[in-house]
C-alpha cells in the first residue's frame, strides 16, 4: 500500500485553487474520486517510460486528470512514421526531441502539471534512483532488455509497475509488482531470444492499438492513485485485448514463489545487466552477428550489375504486402516460407538476397545455406530503404 | 478425447497458416501442443527448445489458468476448452 499511503500523506497538504476546481469539476462532483480523490491525484508522482505509441495516450490522460508530477524518460527524436499512432507528436515536430514535443502538448493540454524530463536511456546505472522519486511506474517501453530493467527496479524499489504491450493488433496490460501480486518475470521468467520475436518496425502496429492500452494503463494509474492496490485493480489479472476481434481476455496470474526477483529467495537483488540477459551485446548486435562471415552486397554495387545486365537472381525476402508498397522486381519468398519454397531456386545460382533493412535476408541465407544451396549469396546491406536511400531517392520508404 | 479449441496469438500465425485458432482432439495440454505442432510443425521450433522444453517466454493457459500452476503438460482437457498459447511480446514505445 504504499502508493496509497505516500500519496494520501502529501495530499493532506495539497489544495486546489479556484481553477483547478472548474477544471477538474467533473471529477469532484463524482462521489469515486471527489475532493479528497483529486487532491490525491495532485500529491501523486507517475514516472512515465518512453514517450511514443503507449506514452502518449497515457502521459496525455494523466496529466488532463490532474496527476500532480509527471515524469518523462525518452531520449528519442520524432520520426514521420512514428505520426500513425504516436499522437503527442504532431507534424510540425519531425526531428525533435520527443520529450520536448511532449512537453509542449502536456503543459499546453494543463499547465498545473509539473513535468520532469529525463532526456536519457533508462539504464541499471540510473533507474533506482530515478524511481525514488515516483509512487507509481507505468511502462510504454519497446524491448525486453528495458521490461526486464523496469520489472526489476519496480520490485528492488517497491514501486507498482502499469504495465502494456502491443505488438500488430494485440496487447497485454497488467499491474506488477505490488507488494502481494506476481512480477514480470513471475509471469515470463525469460526473454525470447533476440529475433525471435518481431518488434512494431518489423512486424507493424495498428495505429489505434495503443491508443486502447495506453489508456487502459492511464486507468490502472488513476485506480492505484485513488484506491490504492485493491482486487479491482489488473493486479494478479493479464488482460488481453485483440483490436480487431474487439475481445477483451483475462487470464490469472500468480505470484511465483522461485521467482528470481520476488520470490521468496531471490538471486536478483541488484539490477543486472540487461542487454545480456536478453542475449544482446551492444546495440548493433543481433544483426552484426547474424550477418558476420556473410557476404554483404551494397546498393551501389548491386545498381551497378543490374545496370550492366550481369547475371545474378535477385530474391526477396518481405511479406507480399511490403512487396505493393515498392520492390526490386527481385522473386518473392516471404522468410517464412523460404524453407518450404527454396525448390523455386537454383542452388547453384548467384544471389543478392534484400529484406527491408538486411536482417531477415541474413536469416534467409542462413537458411539457404543450411539446405545446401552451392551458389554465391550476397546480403544486401540496409536492404531496400539503403536502395531508395542511396540510388533511387524516387522510392518510398515505410 | 475431448475436443478443444487451441488459440494461437499474432507474432506466431505466420508459421500457422495465418489460422489463429485450431481445433485439436486430446485428453491433456501435452496431446493438444503435441497435435497442433505436428500439423504445423514450424510452430515447434517457436515454442519449444531443441530439448522439447516449453520455451520460458511462453506461457500455455487452459481457459484462463496458467498450466504451470495445474498439472502443467499432463493436465487434462475437457470438452469446448480453450488452450491459449501467451508468448511475451514487447513493442510500445516506438
């Protein structure tokens, strides 16, 4: 109960002025939250994990409700194709920093809130101590190493963690790491391997997707602020939601009592490094591994053949709707069916091999190999958008 | 045998046929996994390790009860159950 006792306790001392009673008038005429309700909402410190699809619905509603502190960690820059769902980001913001597009919009949206930005990575080195800061954590973060980061110092710093993910047209949300409830890890004790499964750049988001969980987060929030952690909360519950069934799932989780973190003899009583235990060492890694001892073809060299007309089989590797938006003319064989389609080629032929950005034409290769294949098979380095980047500027990029 | 319905979740109807849900007939969680990746045998590789070990970022659910918590694999199923198959995913932020 500690979010509900530290919150309560500033609260005691928090007023509204005038303002902030027509403001926030809706709420306080409502008997489930009221004046003691708001001034919780005002006394509460929310840290905020990343600045894009998930933290953007929930860092907007937390702040119109009257959360008191808001802060932000995201030390990203807005990209045009981040606009599809990324709604604190508006056109005009492309190429800045999104925590600066963000606070413009929050403190225009409610200029009571006291917004703190932290333009970094969260890291084992620093998380601890920004979380001492906060009552509550709510995670809009985009890969396992960072989960697993924040699950950790949530449970290390006894602070509740608002958990989403979206991936397609799918999400999950729940609340971990209350003092009773399971963690993330009690719930997946490991990461998948890195590749394994697809991240939004790779696999795509429905733009709306998490619009719906982050406001679904932005409700357990409020909830936690304002109840503290009581059995309506998604404590103990994963709820799956699946955009286009519209099905809302709930599944029961348990605390683990071997759980590494939370359980009742943990091994991780520090942060650890997380880029190692999700199988990543340094940034670059999952691809240069993949891709080191493989022939790598750039775009110049490849426009120079085509040019010449010298003999060497283009393959595509992309899904047949990457394919529509533009293409090489190269045979399409989406990765996962390259197994089942490699009969479709000449294994002694030479190949370029693209994907979108070489990563799944590395595998792709790696496959071909594996069945035998005799031929020469280059990579294409950065893959089709290092093609519309460097020798057709004509072509559009996704 | 009884007659359950196998959910299979988004990041892992590529190697399904694009199905996201299959009927399968068996007695326990581990004749339904072991009917479902026979049919679609790309779907082992995803969800178990060489070992023939449930991969530990996948959770199996019978309706809305974590097998690990019941009789895991052996666990029986019953008419109209559904088996949900809950792998982590991760995108948020970007």
């Amino acid at each position: 109960m500690t979010t509900a006792t530290s919150a309560s306790g500033s609260a005691a001392t928090a007023t509204l002025n005038n303002e902030e009673v027509l403001r926030y008038s809706r709420h306080l005429i409502m008997p489930e939250v009221g004046m003691e309700g708001q001034l919780k909402l005002k006394a509460a410190k929310v840290l905020c994990i990343g600045a894009g699809g998930l933290g953007s619905p929930l860092a907007l509603y937390l702040a119109a409700a009257g959360v008191g502190t808001l802060g932000m960690v995201d030390f990203d820059v807005v990209d045009y194709s981040n606009l599809q769902r990324q709604i604190l980001h508006h056109t005009p913001d492309v190429g800045r920093k999104k925590l600066d597009s963000a606070g413009d919009k929050l403190l225009a949206m409610n200029p009571f809130l006291h917004l703190k930005k932290y333009d970094t990575m969260l890291t084992s080195a620093n998380a601890l101590d920004l979380f001492k800061e906060y009552d509550i954590v709510a995670d809009g973060t985009d890969n396992f190493a960072t989960r697993y980061l924040v699950n950790d110092a949530c449970v290390l710093s006894g602070k509740p963690n608002v958990y989403a993910s979206i991936f397609r047209f799918e999400g999950q949300a729940s609340v971990f790491g209350t003092k009773d409830g399971p963690c993330y890890r009690c719930l997946y004790p490991e990461p998948p391997p890195p590749g394994l499964v697809p991240s939004c750049a790779e696999g795509g988001v429905l733009g709306i997707l998490p619009g719906l969980l982050g406001v679904i987060q932005a409700t357990e929030v409020i909830k936690l602020i304002l109840n503290g952690e009581t059995k309506d909360s998604l404590i103990g519950r994963l709820l799956l939601v699946d955009a286009f069934a519209m099905k809302f799932r709930e599944l029961k989780l348990r605390k683990n009592s071997e759980c590494p973190v939370c359980g009742t003899h943990p091994t991780v009583t520090g942060l650890i490094d997380y880029n190692e235990f999700c199988g990543i060492r340094g940034e670059e890694k999952p691809m240069s591994a993949l891709v080191g001892g493989m022939p790598e073809m750039e775009v110049t060299e490849l426009k120079r053949r085509v040019d010449a007309k010298e003999d060497l089989f283009v393959l595509d590797v992309r899904e047949p709707h990457e394919y529509q938006i533009c293409n090489l003319h190269g045979h399409l064989i989406p990765l996962g069916e390259i197994e089942k389609r490699a009969g479709e080629l000449d294994p002694a032929r030479e190949m370029v091999v693209h994907c979108k950005a070489g990563v799944r034409s590395a595998k792709a290769i790696a496959a071909l190999q594996q069945l035998g294949f005799t031929g020469k098979l280059h990579n294409l380095k950065g893959g089709i958008m290092a093609w519309a980047d460097q020798v057709d500027p004509t072509m559009p990029k996704y | 045998m009884s007659q359950i319905k196998v959910q299979i979740p988004t990041p892992l109807r590529q190697y399904s046929d694009k199905k996201d849900s299959v009927e399968v007939e068996a007695t326990t969680v581990g004749e339904a996994m072991k009917a479902i990746t026979t049919a679609h045998p790309d779907l082992r590789r995803h969800l178990y390790t060489d070992e023939g070990k449930l991969r530990a970022f996948v959770n199996l659910y019978l309706n809305e009860e974590d097998i690990r918590y019941m009789q895991k694999e052996a666990t029986e199923v019953k008419d109209g159950d559904t088996l949900y198959i809950v792998p982590s995913i991760a995108g948020g932020r970007g």
